[in-house]
C-alpha cells in the first residue's frame, strides 16, 4: 500500500464545515464572522508518550482527545485537524483501527480531518487543531484574580496510577488497573464545559503535567498565587484501587503524587470568582462533568498546598518535563 492509497483508504473524508479538505496541497478554514482560530499542536511518540503495544484504537483516540482538550481549556468549538503521521509500515489492520479511534472522537466533537501528512520512521503521532472561539472571549490562562476560587473538573490520579503499574513499579488487581488504564489511553475532552464556562472563568488550562505544576503555569501567567487544600485536591481521587482494599498498599505520599503531580489527566483547572459559584455550578451541570472546588487565588506569589488548617505541607512533586 503507498503513501496517498493509505490516505486515500483511511483518512480521506468529505468535509462539511472546511472550505477545501484531504487531497490539496493545503485546507482551507473559514471561521464564522465574529470569531478567531484557536489553534493547537500535540505530538505523540512512542515509547515517550505511549507503550508500543498499545492498543491502536485507543492511540487514535488519545491522539486527537489530548489536542481537544487544549481547545476546551480555551473555551473553543472544535472546527478541524489535520495528522502528520510516521510509520514503520503501513500494516491494514493497524490503520483501520487507529482510523475508528481518531475519526469516532472526531465525528462526536464535529471536527474534520482536513489534511496532514505520511512518512516511513518511527511511529510518532502528531496532530494540530483548529477551533473557533468568539473574537474576546477565549478562556486564557492569565486571567485568574486575587480571591477567585480555583477548581478542577472530573477526577485525577488513575492515569498515574496506571503507568504506575504498567511500568512494573506496582501490583495492581486486573479489573483496577483495566479502569484506570482507560483513564491513561481514552482520557475524556472535557469541550462542554470550556464552552460553558466562557464568561465564567477567569483563567484555565488542561491538566496534561501534572495538577501543581499545570495550576503552576497559570499563576506565572496571571501574576498571582494560590493556595490548594489537600483534602479537597484528594476527594478528585475516585480510582477503584483507592477505593477498594488495594489501596491499602501505597502510602499516602503515593495517593497524593499520584493527584497532585500525575499528568495525563486532561481535566480542566479553572479559575472564577466566589460571587459565580451558582453559575459554575449550572456550566459544570450543562455540561454534565462534576466540578470541584479546591483552593483559592492569592496576592503573594507562589503555590501552597495546605492542610484543613491552613498549615502548608512540604511537598516535593515536581511537574512533567521532558527535558528536565
């Protein structure tokens, strides 16, 4: 199979939305008057990003949710993509089932594969999104204000723990690691709710690093600090293994890295003022993702993370970093 048969069989589709798709030597996007492109661009590597015998389906899914949920954090409508892909071969039933996992999440957010580009090498993923979000109105992550309450949509922590265990670094019973891995190989855009909350929210950013280090990004950006509450960071855990006996095992430390310092999460932290709590509320229920609010925005710069009582607790849980 060549190179534009490969294309042709997998990933060429009529376009709805697009001016001009798959098969020209550029797409054409017109967004709607009245708004911007939001843009955005993921890479996914093998043996950096995902196992090599990772299921392909999943990896398609993956692939595409990881740059969504960049659209979501910026209160954007997904609009198009398009797929640069390298291959070691081109194996038919290794494409079909990546296709049915990217294209699947691509049709229940209505965005276009709209052109990209194949080569042989080492398998590597990398795809660019484009949305559209009212001209103003895109969720940023330097926004947040003094007093604005800080909050974290779905929960946290199953995908670390996740790798955690497919690593080797620990035991988990099969039907525990099986739900946490969907958290790490089908995590969940959170879209609705960064389309709900534009004009709620002060500032937000996906949780792709790490909780701290993510929150980290937008109070550098917004020139403020922050104090999260560990109790209320650590009710985010919902893992079955947390919940069930196996948690037994791991101490404290392990839950709380696993929070706070994870990655692979891609839920949404966000900022908004107290006197919007209702409003969040009603945003998070439209959109049907819990929300959780679990610190607040401060002058003094920093992040702390502190105990029911206010006290700080010394916590070293650095964020993800592929070159540190």
């Amino acid at each position: 199979m060549g190179e534009f048969e490969l294309i042709a069989r997998y990933f060429k589709r009529p376009v709805r939305r697009a001016s001009l798709g798959v098969g020209d030597d550029c797409a054409l996007l017109a967004p709607r008057p009245g708004m911007q492109l939001a843009v955005s661009s993921d890479m996914l590597v093998e043996g950096r990003h995902f196992f090599a015998d990772v299921d392909p389906q999943a990896l398609g899914h993956k692939a595409l949710a990881v740059n969504l949920s960049d659209l979501a954090a910026c209160g954007a409508e997904p609009l198009a993509f398009t797929l640069a892909l390298a291959l070691p071969q081109a194996h038919d039933a290794w494409l079909a089932a990546f296709a049915r996992g990217l294209l699947a999440l691509a049709d229940a957010h209505g965005c276009e594969l709209v052109g990209g580009d194949t080569t042989r090498g080492p398998l590597n993923i990398c795809i660019t999104v484009f949305g559209e979000v009212p001209t103003g109105q895109a969720l940023l992550r330097s926004g947040a204000q003094v007093g604005d309450d800080l909050y974290v949509s779905g929960t946290l922590g199953d995908a670390r723990l996740a790798l955690e265990a497919l690593q080797g670094r620990i035991a988990l019973p099969a039907d525990v690691l099986a739900t946490a891995r969907q958290r790490l190989e089908r995590p969940t855009p959170r879209v609705a709710l960064g389309l709900a909350l534009r004009g709620l929210a002060t500032s937000a950013i996906d949780l792709s690093d790490g909780l701290l280090g993510d929150v980290g990004h937008v109070l550098q950006a917004s020139g403020v600090g922050a104090s999260i509450q560990v109790e209320k960071a650590m009710e985010l855990l919902a893992s079955s293994a947390y919940q069930s006996s196996a948690g037994g095992q791991f101490e404290q430390d392990f839950w709380r890295r696993c929070v706070l310092a994870g990655g692979d999460d891609y839920e949404l932290a966000f900022t908004a003022p107290p006197s919007a709590r209702a409003a969040v509320a009603a945003a998070a229920l439209q959109a049907d993702t819990a929300v959780r609010r679990i610190g607040q925005i401060e002058a003094a710069a920093g992040l702390r993370v502190v105990d029911a009582a206010g006290h700080g607790l010394r916590l070293a849980f650095p964020s993800f970093d592929h070159f540190a």
